[in-house]
C-alpha cells in the first residue's frame, strides 16, 4: 500500500505540506492556487533537520518530552536528504496511518459499517460506489433536480414559469453555487445515492403569496423547502436568491433568513 498517498484521504492540509518535501504540485494531483512549483532542494531539506524518525509534535507537548520512534533501524542518526525521502515519507506516514489510536477508530467505525451492511455485499462495490452509497453523490445535476422538485401551489400558472426560472439560473451556475443552493436549502452538501428523487422530503420550492417581491427566498431545511414570493423576472429572482443564500453563508449558515 502506498501509504503517502493514502495520508492525503486522512488530512490533505498534511499530506500537502509532507509532500512538497519530494514532490512537485502536480505530482501530488494538487490543482488551483498553489504558491509553489518545485519540492524541496537538498538544502532545504537538510534545513529541516528531519531524520528518519517519525515524531508527533503534538503528543510531545502533552507528554512534556520527546517521542521519537525510528523508522528504520538506527534512523535516527540517518538525515533525511534527496535520495532517501521517498522513503522517509512512505514510512511516516505508515506510521502516522496505522497508530493504534486511528487503527482503533477504523475498526470501530468497520465494526458498525458490518452490522448495517454485510461484509460479503460490500466487497461487491467498487471505492466509487461506496463513497456515492456513504457520502452522497457529489456532481448536481440540473435536470435531475429539475425533474424531481415539487413546487407549490401546484397546477397554477406560475409553477412552470418558476420552474423554468430555477433550471436556466442552476445551469449558468457553477458546481460551488449549485452546492451552496443544496446546502441552504437542507443542509446538505451532496444528494443522495440516486439523486434528487432519493431526497427525503423532496427539495420543495413554496410561492407565498403573502410575501412581496422585496422579500429574500427564505429555507426551510428540516423541511427541504424554499419559501418565496413570485418574482417578477428571472433575474430578479436569481439576484435575490443570491442574496439569500448569501447572507446566510455570512451568518454562519443560520436557516430562515427573511
């Protein structure tokens, strides 16, 4: 097992930061913004002073010394150089990985994961599956949700139009923006295994007549409803669905925002 890669699923904030001592940005997969270019040279590493043992800053301060475990036999009089970080980090993070503190979470949370669902169906799927069956399906797509929202009151004129409205503003918004919309509306940030039918109850949208234009959407997550006037354009109703789901991001993500 290549236990470097695998730290990346455990904390990537680490796995980056151990990384760029061997490896360049796309080596490591990492995309977007990155203030580097190239790993660390053989002068910055032996910079760090690092040799081949693996120590836990944190423990240190609470045990109040130094506990240091060698990686390899006599590692710690072997400094960490070019030629054997490779090693180094394979090692560390071995080590990081399987700790008896997160080898017990993992059984723990194996344990439970058997309970619910037996071992053999599991084995049948691949990582992919079971990311989407625990986790939820990450990409939102615009027609599924389309298809499979209730709007209210149902059958009257403007249900279609506001139907419309939500599909032509969700496809010019990006992935983010779509997840920001999922997240204000119930709290989640991926649908479920199966999309947005498998959504208990349905992501509703609610026209309140008693509210005038100059109101902001207001959700209602325990629900999976947005309640909101009739606007009286698409891009009013975008701007102000905007706002909403803005000013509750600010708030630190408190529902009902009027």
């Amino acid at each position: 097992m290549d236990y470097f890669r695998e730290l990346r699923h455990f904390d990537e904030e680490l796995y980056t930061q151990m990384g760029r001592m061997a490896f360049s940005p796309s080596e490591l997969g990492l995309v977007g913004c990155v203030e580097w270019s190239e790993p660390y040279s053989e002068e910055t590493l032996f910079g760090l002073g690092r040799t081949m043992v693996y120590q836990d800053d944190e423990l240190a301060l609470m045990a109040g010394r130094s506990l240091a475990t060698p990686l390899v036999e006599g590692g710690e009089a072997i400094p960490v150089t070019k030629a054997n970080v490779a090693e180094y980090l394979h090692h560390w993070s071995a080590h990081k990985l399987r700790s008896a503190g997160i080898l017990r979470a993992i059984r723990a949370f194996q344990g439970g994961l058997f309970e619910v669902a037996p071992r053999e169906l599991l084995s049948r799927a691949t990582s992919t599956e079971l990311r989407d069956l625990m986790c939820g399906i990450r990409i939102l797509d615009v027609d599924d949700l389309a298809r499979h929202m209730v709007i209210t009151p149902q059958g009257s004129p403007d249900c279609e139009k506001l139907r419309w409205w939500i599909a032509t503003v969700l496809r010019r918004w990006s992935h983010k923006k779509r997840e920001e919309l999922l997240i204000f509306a119930t709290g989640l940030k991926r649908l479920p295994m199966g999309g947005a039918k498998e959504l208990r109850p349905r992501l509703q949208w609610n026209v309140n007549s008693r509210m005038t234009t100059q109101h902001l959407p207001v959700a209602h997550t325990c629900s999976n409803a947005i309640e909101l006037p009739m606007y009286e354009s698409s891009e009013l109703f975008e701007r102000q669905l905007r706002n909403a789901i803005r000013l509750t991001s600010a708030n630190g993500g408190a529902f009902g925002i009027a």
